[in-house]
C-alpha cells in the first residue's frame, strides 16, 4: 500500500485500527512514533545492484492508556512528514515490536488496517538458484520396461 492511499483512507475514517497477521489487534492505545524514508542500496547475490526506497511507519505502544491517535491527527503527522523529508508516495512498511522488531507491508479490509507478513525471496534466481538435472531417458527403454504385454497378467 502507498502512502497516498493511506491518507485517503483516513479521510473516511472515524478510529484507526492495526490487525496483526494473527488476527490480534495493536492496542488501541498505539503511537506513531516515526514516519521515515528508507532507502536500500544493495547488491543481490546475482551481482545485480540494486535501490529501494520505502516510507517507514514505526508503532509503538507504551502504557498510556489513555491516548487514541485519531485520522486527522495521523494524516497531519504523515504531511509534515512528507514536507520535511521529502516523502514521496512510495510503499510502506511498517515497523512493530512483538517478541523482536518486525517488519510488515500493509493492506486495508474496509474498516481496518492489516499488518501484513513479508518474506524474502531471491532476486536473481535465474543466476543463482540451483539447477535441477534430469537424467535422460530413451523413451523406448521405459515403454519396454512400464509396460503390460498383452497376456501378461499385470493389466
């Protein structure tokens, strides 16, 4: 999800809500405690060089119960943050901490944000996966071998 979608989103909202991939809720209680760019600049194990810029939204949550960070707030935040860093309308990750820091991409159902769970995956396969080797096989050599004879018993 891009950014541009989540500040339209707040628009149509009355509270903000994060589903974890679990089906648990952050608590309502949760702060944005940054908003950032990420930038990625790396090389992939192909060789190939390679760049990614994200926006980075961290949550947080501490024991004050009584805060509830409402959509106008959290789209006031994400433009000040946009002017100041010079955000684009890239995709977002987000930042939370469970049992260690994770890192999520993130959708929208309709009435509540979810916290979607990303993998890794190799980006140059094609370089560097390894190769699966079949043994050859004349076909006339299994046709003899697989096959019933007529009167053989086997059909």
């Amino acid at each position: 999800m891009k950014l541009s979608e989540v500040k339209s989103i707040l628009k149509n909202l009355d509270t903000i809500s994060f589903k974890l991939p679990d089906g648990s809720l952050v608590p309502e209680h949760f702060h944005v405690t940054e908003i950032g760019k990420i930038s990625k600049h790396f090389i992939d194990c192909g060789g190939t060089v390679r760049k990614e810029e994200k926006v980075s939204l961290q949550l947080w949550n501490a024991n004050d119960y009584n805060h509830r960070l409402h959509p106008e707030k959290f789209e006031k935040i994400i433009n000040i943050s946009e002017q100041k860093l010079g955000i684009e309308d890239l995709e977002i990750e987000v930042e939370y901490q469970g049992n260690t820091i994770q890192k999520f991409g993130l959708d929208f159902d309709g009435s509540q944000f979810n916290l979607i769970t990303k993998k890794t995956d190799c980006l140059a396969k094609e370089q560097c996966a390894p190769k699966i080797v079949r043994p050859l096989i004349k076909v006339g050599k299994i046709v003899q071998e697989s096959c019933c004879t007529p009167g053989g018993g086997c059909c």
